[in-house]
C-alpha cells in the first residue's frame, strides 16, 4: 500500500461526500480509489468511513484522522513550495466558480492578462449564478457577491459594484418615469432576479441619505440568471435592479436608462472565496493576487452616456 497516496485518497472522499466525486477529481478508477481506503483502514485497524448505497459518513475515528492528516498534508505542500517557487514558475490546473454575468462582463475580458503572465496554469471556470459547494466540488475558488456565508471559508474582499435601477426606454414611454421609489408599486411591471438556491425574489432596495427603503410587490417577470434577468430589462418587460458593470453596455447604448439615480443602495460587495482548511496551492495564490490586482476597478466601473456630443461618466 501507498499509505501516503492512500491518505490523500481518503481525505479526498471526505471532502466530496462521495467516492465517485472523489475518484473522478483525483482522476482514478472509483474501483481503485475504494480499496486503497480499504487496505488503508486494515492498515489502522479503525473504520474511518461508513458505506451505503446512498452515502458515505465519516466514523467518529475518522474525522481525527482527517484532521490530523489534513494538517500533515498542508505541511508536505508548503515543504513542496518552499523548494519550487524559487525555481518553478506556477502551474497546473485551477478550478474557478463566478456567477454569470461577473464572468461576462469582469473576469473573462480581464483574463487574457492573466494567462499571458502565467501560460502553465490551466483554468476551468464554472459559471453559475448557483452557489458551488467547494469542498465537495473540489473548487479552488469562487467570486461571489454579497457576505461570505460560511465560517468555514476564507473570503477577500476585492471590489463593491453599484447597485442601479434601470429600464429600457420603449419601457419608459409606455408606463412613465417614476420619480420615487413608492411609485413602483402603481402600475409599474417589475422584472426581479430570482434566488437561484430558493427561487425567493430579491426585494427592490433603495437608499436617500438616512431614509431606506425596500419594495416588495409582485413581479411580472422573475429570472434567475444575471445574464438573462438583464436581457429581459432590455426587451422592455419591466424594471431591474442590477450591477452597474452588468448594464454598463447597454446604458452607453441607450438600450437602458437609469432611473431613480438618486435613491441608489449602497455599493453591493464582492469576495473570492476560498476553504480555509485547504492549503493556497503557488497557483491559487497567484490567481488571488491577480484578482485583487485587477478585478476592483472593473466591478466598481460606471457606465459612460452620451450628453450632447461628449460622453461623460456617471459618477
């Protein structure tokens, strides 16, 4: 038995929840991944996992050997680096998930950069507006918007995106310009972006000084998916709250119109995301650094809208 190979096995099929999820992102036959769990328990003489048709949990044994094996192979990866980054330039594979629309229009335009400086370092990037379980996904990271849920995650904070209120201008001419908050609750058609986990509609919120809003009415249209919740905006079927790097093409334009601009919530935060109890491998490190590089100045950027013959920047 390769008891080291074996370890690394084990806390693989912790971490996924599954032995097929494990073996198929240590690239290795779920028959083979299976015995060296068994030879690695006879090896102890400890059940550390218990099996069934539909699940695999972790026996009490088991989790102190995770943790302690976990620790040991954190160390192994940092004695790896510490003789390798000195010589070696990163590389290998990451794994990287990002909502919709932030991939579109933030991350996929700013990764040629990237990929320039570092050509070794392969990238896989989930886009989802569904939130990814890194763990058990075996994700390397996640760009997210919003407060990190999880204690058991590392989040950085690398940027805040406006929050803005727009709407198409066919729209606007059929239904009118509402100059308050209030008003959308008469006759007005909203379009609300949906909680891809819950299917719950995210309320309109609106800020002024001290005064706070939010509105809750009826949809007409609810989307679930960033890229699409703006694409019905476009099409005129109603009102949108989105990011502001998410509408900036279409407001420069004149497929929408901000409305409300007074009444704009606070700027919504965004994180990468990463397990805290997983060691930063040289190649996610270097990928972090380069989002916190790159990334705030293109989720905080303004749309530009024609005003006579010059453009100029909504600031």
């Amino acid at each position: 038995m390769d008891q080291l190979m074996a370890i690394r096995g084990f806390v693989r099929v912790v971490e996924a929840g599954s032995f097929t999820r494990a073996a198929d992102s240590l690239d290795m036959p779920n028959a083979t991944l299976s015995k060296q769990v068994q030879e690695l328990e006879a090896h102890l003489g400890v059940r550390l996992l218990q099996r069934t048709t539909r699940r695999v949990t972790v026996t009490p044994e088991g989790r102190d050997y995770y943790e302690k094996t976990t620790r040991i192979l954190r160390d192994l990866e940092d004695i790896d680096t510490s003789f390798n980054v000195a010589r070696s330039k990163p590389r290998g594979h990451l794994r990287v998930d990002v909502g919709g629309s932030t991939a579109r229009d933030v991350l996929v335009p700013a990764l040629p950069g990237f990929t320039a400086r570092y050509p070794d370092i392969r990238i896989d990037l989930g886009v989802s507006d569904r939130s990814a379980d890194l763990i058990s996904d075996n994700i390397d990271c996640v760009i997210r918007g919003g407060a990190p849920d999880s204690s058991s995650l590392v989040a950085r904070h690398i940027g805040d995106a406006a929050l803005l209120t727009c709407a198409a201008p066919a729209y606007l001419k059929q239904f009118g310009t509402p100059a308050y908050p209030e008003e959308l609750k008469n006759g007005h058609r909203l379009v609300s972006y949906l909680s891809p986990q819950n299917g719950r509609a995210f309320p309109f919120r609106f800020e002024r000084g001290a005064e706070k809003l939010e509105i809750k009415v009826e949809h007409r249209v609810g989307v679930n998916e960033s890229n699409a919740h703006l694409a019905a905006a476009v099409a005129g079927l109603g009102i949108v709250q989105t990011f502001g790097y998410a509408a900036r093409a279409a407001l420069e334009s004149g497929a929408l119109v901000e409305i409300l601009r007074a009444w704009r919530p606070p700027a919504y935060p965004f994180h990468v995301v990463y397990p805290q109890n997983r060691h930063v491998s040289q190649r996610l490190r270097v990928f972090i650094d380069w989002l916190m590089e790159t990334l705030p100045a293109r989720i905080a950027a303004e749309p530009e809208v024609s005003v006579g013959h010059t453009r100029k920047r909504r600031s």
